[in-house]
C-alpha cells in the first residue's frame, strides 16, 4: 500500500483516538496518550503491527490516544490508512 496523501479518522473524545496519516520515509509513529506511561509502548506496537499487516513501508502516524482500546485503535488507523491511499 502507497500513502499518497494525509488523511484521518477518528476524534479526540474519551475512549477514542485520533489517528493523522502521511506520507513520508520510512515508517515513524508520534504518539500522545493519557495513559502514556502505563500502555505506551503496546500502543506502538499495536499500531505498528497494522502498519506491517496493511503492507505500509512509507508512513507517518501521529496519534493522540484518549483511552481507546486496541480494537479502536486498529480500526481508526485502518481506516486512515485507507482513506490516504485512494486519489480523489
């Protein structure tokens, strides 16, 4: 999958996340979470690993997490994904 334009899904409401796809080198994850210090690192890898799943090689994703479980996350992040590869 090519990203070929920003996209994002998502809202910064309790339990959700909000999740900016774009395109860039290589893939690399910002990510700001209200529960940084207890489940940061899955986060990343939860996110990551829908990189790897959806064939991404070139991606920027910033996500601002507000509580949102893994199910939500991959959703929301799929969803960009998604939206940043098609023209329109």
């Amino acid at each position: 999958m090519r990203i070929v334009k920003n996209a994002v899904a998502g809202t910064l409401e309790s339990s959700d996340v909000f999740v900016e796809v774009a395109p860039g080198k290589g893939v690399a994850i910002e990510l700001t979470s209200i529960v940084m210090n207890q489940f940061g690192e899955s986060i990343k890898k939860t996110i990551a690993e829908v990189v790897r799943r959806m064939g991404v090689e070139d991606v920027i994703v910033r996500a601002n997490d507000r509580g949102a479980l893994d199910c939500v996350i991959q959703a929301r992040l799929e969803t960009a994904l998604l939206r940043a590869e098609k023209e329109s």
